[in-house]
C-alpha cells in the first residue's frame, strides 16, 4: 500500500451500516489529509421499456444525493458523491479508476448464503478485483467496539497475514500501523523444511525447526524496518504450523486483534468461479475488519515495474571551455563509460536527447541572450564571462542539454520510465534569464521546469538544489512564480555569494524559495536531515507533481571547489531521501547535474545515485539523517523556521 492517501472511496448500500463505512473514511481522510469520494451503485431498471421503473430508478439517485449529503454534513472534508446505475462490483472498479482511488472502503456482514458460495458477496468480488488497497468492515454487532456508532476507527492491534520471504502484505500493514499508530502483529504460516525427517531424529528436528522460525523472524523484521515510514507502537513477529486461514483466524481472536490485513493474488477463471481462498475465508469468518491488499510486481518485489531512465549523449563532449577548466569534457566521457557497464545490471533504459527548440528556451531566456549565444558558433572561442567560455559548438551543446531534460520528463509523463538521471554539459543552475555564469549557459532546470507547466500543464513543481553553489538563476527566475517551489542547500559565503535565509522571493512567489546557507563540513547525515525535517513537511503542503533536483556533487568531501564532508557512499541516503519526498507526493522524480568536478568522486557518487534510484542498492536515510550534528541542523531548522513560518504551516510546527 502507497504510504500516500490523496482519494478514498467510501463503498455505501444506504443501510444502517452506511454511516460506519463513511465514519472510517472521515477519519482516515483527516489523518491522511485526503479527499473523500462517496460511491453507490444503484441497480437498473429490471423491467425492459417500463417508465415506472425508470422514474423509480431516478427516485433512488435522488434517494442517494440527499441521504449521503444528510451523512457528510459538516464534516469539514474535501468530498464528492459519485452515484451511478449498474452492476455495484463493476460500477466500483470503473469509479476507482476514474476518481484514482487510493483506498476503497466497503462493509460486508461477514456471512455466506448460497449464491455466496460459488460467486461471492458483493463486497468479496469488490475486494478480489480491486486493484487498490480495500478496507472491509465487519458489520456484526460488536457491542464492546465503540466504533459501530459512528466514532470511527478505533485501532490498538493489527495482524497482518504474511507471505515469506517477500513480507507480502506485512510492509503495507506496516505502513497502516504507523498511520493508525497500532500494534503489529505479523504471522507467517510455515511448512516445516524438515518434516520428512521427524520421525528419525525429532531432536534433530526441532533444532531445524527452531532455526528456521528464527531465520524468517530476523528477515521479515529487517524488511518491516527498512520499508516502513512511520513507526508503528510495536512490531512483533510469529511463525505457526497449519491451514493459513484456521491459524490466522485463531491468531486473530486470541490476540482480540481490530484490523486483519490480508493479501489478494490475481485470480483464474477457474478460481473466480470457485472462491474459498484464505483472502475469502478471512473476510468471512474473520472477527475483525479486514484489509486486503492487491498483489502487484510492485510490492511482490519491492520494485516498481518500470525501470530508470537516463539521458546522456557523446555530443556533450561538443563543449569544450578550454584545457584545465575544471568544467571539462572529461566529466561527461567518464559518465558514459559508467552509464553503459551499469545498463545492463541496474536495468536502465538510456534515452538519446533531442535538442531544445529557441521557443522552449525562450520560455525562460531572453531573445537578445539567445542571439548572443547562437553567435559564439562563428568564434573559435568566447568568452561569455571570465569563467564561462564558448566553443564553436557550444550553442548546440547547450539547446541539448535543456532539450536532454525536457525528454526524460516526457517520458516520465508518458509512464516509460519511474524515474529519470539526466548527464548533462554545460551545467545551468547558474544561467541568468539574460546572461551566463558560472560555467552556465542556459539553465537547464528551469527550461525544464517552465516546459512542465506551461507546455505540459503540471499545476506545481519543486526544485531542490543541493549543489555546493548557490543556483543562483534558478531563484532568480522563479522568485515570482507561486507555483514553483524553489529549495537549495549550499555553502555559504561562496560563489555566486547570494541564497541567504532571507532570500525568501517576491511579489505573488514569497515563500517560494527555500534557501539553506550552509557552513563549511556539512556531511550526508546533516543533509539527509535538513530535507527529511525541512523539505519533507514543505513539500507535503505544497504537493509537487514533478520534483527536478540539480544535483551538485561538489558537495563531494575530495571535489576541489567546496568544503563539504559528503561521501560517495553517503550519495545514497540523500538520494534515498529525496524518492521518499516524491513518492510520498507521487511526484515524478528527475535528478539533473550540476557540479562535481573531481573525476572520481563524480564517478563513485553517480554509480551510487543510480544504485538507489534503480532499486539495485537499498539506503536507509533515516537511520543516517538520526546521526546528524544535532548542533548544525537545530541552528539551521530554527533559522529557516523564523523566517518561513507565516508562508508554510508545516514549518511553523518545527519551530
């Protein structure tokens, strides 16, 4: 189950039971700060071309509109009534796909009847197709739960029905826990390795029993720990022998558990027709509500089905500054080699570029720029600033290195690829709208960032920029624009000199930039931490939908030009850190270079970004954000807070 609730989908028939359902979904709406959809399927007219049963088919819609209206009355929650006629099985999968259903949520009586039998309860089908996490609640009477008159979700324990070794569905239960700040009860069924050999050496035998619950122990608590994002009240982990549902269900009513999650695997036509699966059993006989989970590849394998993407190309080996400037084609020539031995192992799709158009580069640069540049193809060298030089190819460079990441967020859009890397010459985060610096020529992320909303349409994107440099002309480009949130960390005093606290933008966009001066010797674990405890809230209320990160490895402890303490290694967890901000948001996540400009460091640091981004290598960030100078990030937390406090409200509950 995503960590992230946006939509929920209350199930109702209009019972008596319909006020409970819709009490859970209030509930959970406010703790997840999601919307509500309330759905109801009304059954079509049975008799062909008969009017009466048509107006009474529109009695009931209206029927329906005015009852969950009476229901949701002052509720103080985002809502919608979505109220159709067919078949309710049918009619709910079509409106979770239409309405992007995080959770659906349904009541069923628990019992089974003879059609039940062989097809399932209405609720039972709802739960078997649901593609999306589906809450069933137990309807019986229950006079010792308070909740059944209306108050809502009341949840001390939960028990999750695992499989091993893929923890299916004990991470998302996990992830429930923690929002329901329950108890985790985790129980695996196993069939024992060493039956055969019971009858010879039952000594033998329970020394291999023994070792074997407490090797699934051990591994389904290192899973639950590594996946979980907010910390459930207590974890526990129990190993039985025997028929799954009989076990689990006694499980459940010796614990007196409140929640039983559940899994749901894909069904064959054979299986659809004949239903008593455990996921059946337990909806049915389970003394408690149950949350079935939907098998995917995803949380099967704890991967997402579509791979990394990176853009990179040999034609930004064009730009050549000059010999010994530290922005050298050698940078890019290394990044190749590495990108084409980790292709294969890591499953990256390499994307070839396609240059900028001058109307996508005018969306940010001025025409009079533009020219400036376009002139340096007829110079064997020009020098746009002291430190910027361009060479005769340098323009066409430059159009493909904005154009580089316009591509990788279309494919990102288009569902090819879960998230991007994009290796880009010049680097841009220094471009102005009218001139160069800093080795910059046009700015790349923001080419990108204003193609995303004006051309694409995406209502709000964050950029974060943890280069050792201040993006200067990122800020500068996007102080007035309320709908590009602009986050930088950088050492301070440095060149450009500029990204104070106080830096905060202008006119309709103060508020809209986030800037961390930062003191020399930060390490991995003080940056994992600023954005966990600064950014993560932030980002959480503003609800990017692309997050673009100039991504400057001169924070490297080995670069030459900052003095920051950052590891290869230590790429990981900020990395780690930054996918757990996109996907809290279900945001597409697109990281762009910047700086970096020791030619190893660069190297190590990029293998262990795309190690991360690709799933290869896994990188606990919060364990390294809580071993951060507690001194360094209270002084920066506190300073960011006084001064963002009255734009942001999650800001103002740091301080």
């Amino acid at each position: 189950m995503d960590t992230r609730i946006q939509t929920i989908l209350c199930a109702i028939d209009l019972s008596d039971y319909s006020a409970h359902v819709i009490s859970w979904g209030r509930v959970l709406a406010k703790k997840c700060r999601a919307s509500l959809v309330i759905f109801h399927a009304v059954p079509p007219p049975r008799e062909r071309l008969d009017r009466v049963a048509s107006f009474s088919g529109n009695q009931a819609l209206c029927l329906a509109e005015r009852t969950i209206t009476h229901l949701m009355k002052e509720t103080g929650i985002p809502w919608t009534s979505c109220i159709v006629q067919g078949e309710p099985a049918a009619a709910l999968a079509r409106a979770v796909k239409e309405n992007r259903a995080d959770l659906v949520i349904a009541a069923s009586h628990g019992f089974s009847g003879f059609k039940r039998a062989f097809v399932g309860s209405v609720v039972e089908r709802m739960a078997r197709n649901s593609q999306q996490p589906f809450l069933v609640l137990r309807c019986r009477e229950h006079p010792e739960h308070p909740e059944h008159e209306g108050n809502g979700p009341d949840i001390g324990k939960i028990v999750a029905a695992c499989d091993f070794p893929s923890c299916f569905p004990a991470k998302q239960a996990a992830c429930f826990a923690g929002l329901l700040d329950a108890d985790l009860d985790v129980v695996h069924c196993a069939v024992s390795p060493a039956d055969a050999e019971i009858s010879e050496c039952p000594d033998s035998y329970c020394n291999m029993q023994a070792k074997f619950e407490q090797h699934i122990k051990e591994q389904m608590l290192s899973a639950l720990f590594r996946e979980r994002q907010k910390k459930p009240g207590r974890i526990a982990v129990t190993v039985l022998e025997g028929d799954s549902s009989e076990k689990v269900i006694g499980f459940a009513l010796a614990t007196r558990c409140d929640l039983m999650v559940t899994g749901a695997r894909p069904r064959t036509l054979l299986g659809r027709l004949l239903t008593g699966s455990t996921t059946e059993t337990l909806i049915r006989q389970a003394p408690c509500h149950v949350l079935v989970i939907p098998e995917t590849k995803e949380n099967r394998t704890g991967r997402g089905k579509r791979p990394t993407g990176v853009v990179i190309d040999p034609r930004f080996l064009d730009h050549d500054p000059s010999h010994g400037h530290p922005e050298s084609p050698e940078r890019l020539a290394m990044l190749i080699d590495l990108v084409t031995g980790l292709k294969t192992g890591l499953g990256l799709t390499v994307i070839r570029p396609i240059p900028a158009t001058t109307e996508e580069i005018l969306l940010v640069h001025s025409p009079r720029y533009l020219e400036q540049v376009a002139a340096t193809q007829f110079n064997a060298q020009t020098f746009l600033t002291p430190d910027t030089i361009a060479s005769p190819k340098t323009f066409q460079t430059a159009l493909l290195a904005c154009g580089a990441v316009i591509t990788a967020i279309k494919e990102m859009a288009a569902g090819t690829i879960e998230n991007g890397a994009v290796f880009v010459r010049p680097p841009g985060h220094h471009a102005e709208r009218r001139r160069a610096m800093g080795y910059c020529i046009f700015n790349n992320v923001a080419v990108g960032a204003m193609y995303a909303r004006k051309i694409m349409g995406l209502p709000r994107v964050l950029i974060v920029d943890f280069d050792v440099h201040h993006g200067n002309g990122t800020y500068h480009i996007f102080e007035r624009d309320p709908t590009v949130l602009f986050f930088s960390t950088h050492q301070y005093p440095l060149f450009p000199g500029t990204g104070l606290f106080t830096e905060t933008g202008s006119g309709s966009g103060e508020g809209y930039s986030i800037n961390i001066p930062l003191s020399k010797g930060y390490r991995e674990a003080e940056f994992t931490a600023i954005f966990m405890k600064i950014l993560k809230p932030v980002a959480r209320e503003f609800k990017p939908d692309l997050i673009l990160v100039s991504a400057g490895f001169d924070i490297h402890r080995s670069d030459p030009l900052g003095k920051m303490k950052v590891t290869s290694r230590g790429i990981g967890p900020i990395t780690a850190s930054l996918m757990d901000i996109a996907g809290e948001n279900r945001a597409m996540l697109l990281f762009v270079l910047e700086g970096g400009y020791h030619i190893k460091a660069l190297n190590e640091s990029v293998e262990m970004m795309l190690r991360v981004l690709s799933g290869a290598t896994e990188s606990n960030y919060a364990v390294v954000a809580a071993g951060a100078d507690k001194k360094k990030t209270t002084r920066v937390i506190h300073r960011c807070c006084h001064v963002h406090r009255a734009f942001w409200k999650e800001m103002s509950h740091l301080c």
